[in-house]
C-alpha cells in the first residue's frame, strides 16, 4: 500500500479530530441509552440463545447489523462498555466511508474538511437511534464507490464489490433495494443494453442470493419470516398510517418517510454519478445534461421531504450528509480556489440559526 497516497495518512489533523469526536460523540450510550440501538445491542447478543430471530425476537429490519454487531462483541464481549465501542466502531465505518468517497472525488484538505464539519455537525442533535442508518449508509457509500470506480475503469471485479455492499445494505434494511433503480438507470445508458443488463441481474442476483441463505443459516429464519417481517409487515404499517391522516392515504407514505428518504438519498448518489461522469475541468454549469438531471432529481428528493410530515430528527440526517458531499464536490469544481473561510463562515450561520433550531 501507499501510505503517501492514502487519503488517511495525508489528513492526520482530520483523523484524530474524527476519532476524538466519535469518542466524545458515544459517550452518549451512559446517559440515553436508546431504545432502537439498546434493541440491536441486546438483541444481537440474545439471538440463537434461546430467541430466533423474526420468532422469538421480533424484528422489523434485516439480520445484518445483529451480526456486525454479534461479532464486534465476540472480540471485544458484553457489557455497557462494550457497547460503547460497538458504537464508536459502528460511527467510524461511516466516517471511513466518506473519506473514501472523498479520496475517489479527489477533494482537497480544505473541502475534505467542510464535508467532515458538516456531518459531525448534524450529529450533535442525535442520539444512537441512528446507528443503524450510520451502518447502511456505510455501505450504501461503498456500494457506490466501487460503482463509480466500475464506471471509470470497465474492471468487473468493482461492480462484484458493489453488488455485495448494496446487498448488505438491502439486508441491512430492506427499503436500500431502491437503490437498484440506479444500477438500472447506469446499465441502461451503457452499449449493448439488454446483454448488459441480463448480465449483471444475473451477478446480482447471484451474489444477494449467497448473502441472504448465508444469513438463513446463521439465524434459523425462513424466506416467508423474512418476508412477512421486513415487506409485509412495514406494508401494514404504511397502511395503519394512512388511517390516522386527515387528508389523503398517500400521505402515509411521507408521514415517516422512509420512501422519501432513499429517494432523496439514491438521487443524490445519482448525482454523484452524474457529476462524476461530466468532463472534470470543463464542466458545463449551464447546459451539462447530466448536471441538469441530477439537480432535477435533488430538488424533486428536497421538495418530497419538505412537504413530509417527518417528526423524526435523524430522518433530515439521513439525507443531509449525502447532500453536503454533493454540493461541496460541485463547489469544488466549480471554484477551487474559492475562500474556505468564507464558505466554512457561511455553514455555521446555516447550521446553527437554521438547521439546529428545526432539529
């Protein structure tokens, strides 16, 4: 490996500022203890001790953060300590996988920074409701990563890769399967349309398939208690949800709007991709066609959550950094020498006489 090269090594300041923030940022776990990741924690370390997962041990969201957290504890063991650093491993699998995407963007220190500030920023707020969001988007992040180095070198082995981490991410929570309509989209503009698209349906497939009976296996669940737990049931709740709305049904699908959520989310890594695949130093602002759909796609995402009825903070979280890393990487091209001291000015104002008071 090339250290010099490695994103990490070259931003040392950046790193330990993160590590100590996730540290300080955990700590949280002694005094809140939330319900949703007191569930994980707990239920990871309970299942197939006399509690099977969607029989025993209800559950709503897929097997693999039970098992990403099942094996951190066999390292590390149990206990509210031990939880502690689940936690803090958990936060900075997310951090790692923005300096990635960051590093494959090429962004330099100061933007690097900005991206940095303004995720750790929109976490004050939060409690480790979130950590389950933290963990998929990490791999969501993966996911595309390899799908953009795909697009950017031809190399199958990247597509693989991005492939397994969109799969866990599906079986992480079920509604990242959104995510697909993007591979759709990208495979469609490429040569050779139908070749291209049965081709890869059919590694996907492949490999989710591998995943998902590998995790059957290790928890003793059925493909029908899959089913009724991760579709059927949050089909039911959408539709209990609708009861309670004065105006319309639909609106259920934007009372907690996990639907709104990814597609704000999936448009914004379409974004990326769209960006990303634009010349680098002539990029058109006016009249790039890629450009233009994917801010199409960002506002229709923005107007979908603003007319939402979310009461959930780590719902305007989810998507936040996602647009952050957007919007900074288009500065970026844009205006490379532009003053970050400005700029960084101009987030604190936002961040904290906007954002902070909504949340």
């Amino acid at each position: 490996m090339n250290y010099k090269n490695n994103i990490l090594f070259r931003n040392p300041g950046l790193v330990i500022f993160l590590f100590i923030f996730t540290l300080i940022w955990s700590t949280k776990l002694f005094y809140l203890w939330s319900t949703d990741f007191g569930h994980y924690y707990v239920g990871a370390n309970s299942i197939n001790e006399g509690y099977q997962l969607y029989n025993e041990f209800w559950e709503h969201k897929g097997p693999v953060y039970y098992f990403f957290i099942f094996i951190v504890s066999k390292i590390i063991g149990y206990g509210t300590v031990q939880a502690y650093f689940v936690l803090c491993v958990t936060l900075l699998i997310y951090f790692l996988a923005l300096f990635k995407l960051c590093d494959v963007y090429k962004i330099s220190k100061p933007y690097l920074g900005l991206i940095l500030l303004i995720s750790t920023s929109q976490l004050v707020r939060q409690t480790e409701d979130v950590s389950l969001d933290l963990f998929k988007g990490a791999l969501v992040i993966f996911a595309f990563i390899y799908l953009i180095n795909y697009l950017n070198t031809s190399k199958e082995k990247y597509l693989l890769f991005s492939f397994f981490f969109i799969s866990l991410a599906i079986l992480t929570r079920i509604d990242s399967i959104l995510f697909g309509l993007l591979y759709v989209f990208i495979i469609l503009n490429e040569d050779n349309k139908v070749w291209l698209t049965t081709k890869a349906g059919l590694k996907f497939s492949t490999i989710f398939a591998i995943l998902f009976f590998t995790f059957t296996l290790i928890y003793n669940f059925t493909i029908s208690e899959f089913f009724i737990h991760n579709i059927d049931f949050n089909s039911w709740r959408t539709t209990q949800l609708s009861k309670t709305i004065s105006f319309h049904p639909i609106l259920a699908y934007l009372y907690r709007p996990r639907i709104v959520e990814e597609f704000l989310i999936s448009g914004t890594l379409l974004a990326l991709i769209l960006l990303n695949s634009s010349p680098k130093n002539n990029l058109d602002f006016k009249n790039d066609a890629n450009l233009k759909l994917a801010n199409t796609v960002l506002a229709i995402g923005i107007i979908s959550f603003l007319v939402s009825l979310s009461e959930k903070s780590y719902h305007l979280f989810i998507m936040y950094p996602y647009i952050s890393i957007y919007f900074v990487i288009l500065i970026s091209r844009k205006k490379p020498e532009i003053n970050i001291n400005l700029l960084l000015a101009a987030f604190l104002i936002i961040t904290t006489f906007f954002l902070s008071p909504i949340l």
